[in-house]
C-alpha cells in the first residue's frame, strides 16, 4: 500500500471532507460554513484554515483537531497522521480571495 503524503480538505453540503489516499473522513461542519478558502498551518492533525461563512463578508479563521475524530473512528491517529506532510484544498482556486 502506498502512502499518501498529501491529503485533501474540502466541504459538501454540513461536512468537512478530509481525504488522504483511499481514506476519507467526513465530520459535521458548522452549518453556516460555506467553504474553505486557505489552509494556513498543518501540524500533525492538528489544521489552522481560512473559511468563509455565510453570517460574514469576511473569511475567518477556523481550527480543526482531526486527532479526537480519528481515534472516535478507531484509527491508530498518530501513524495515520505520520506520513502526511501537506494539506491542500480541493479547490485551489479559492486561494488568497480569488472566489
């Protein structure tokens, strides 16, 4: 099995959509969430992202702590998070306001 390096963050419909590999991992979102537009910071789990809301003009900045969901859903967190060095959003074209 090859291992992933690079996972995917995105939104559909009330879920943030995680994906790395075969893997993908949908939590709830909040539900004003419209989507993501940065992923700022990635830390072994641990997601620091720029979202856009539908209650502000402005984008604000959201953290996720995928370690809790992971280990909820019986994964062995640390060696899931251990190979992923980056994060990028499904969409890059929401980068930097371009939407």
């Amino acid at each position: 099995m090859t291992v992933a390096s690079e996972a995917v963050l995105s939104n559909e419909k009330n879920f943030t959509v995680f994906q790395v590999g075969r893997h993908i991992i949908r939590f709830k979102a909040p539900y004003s969430l419209e989507y993501y537009t940065k992923v700022k910071e990635w830390d072994h789990g641990y997601l620091v992202v720029m979202a856009k809301y539908t209650h502000n003009d402005k984008e604000e900045e959201e953290y996720i702590d995928l370690v809790p969901i992971l280990e909820n859903l019986y994964f062995d967190s640390k060696a899931f998070l251990a190979p992923i060095k980056k994060v990028r959003l499904a969409d890059d074209r929401c980068e930097e306001g371009s939407r």
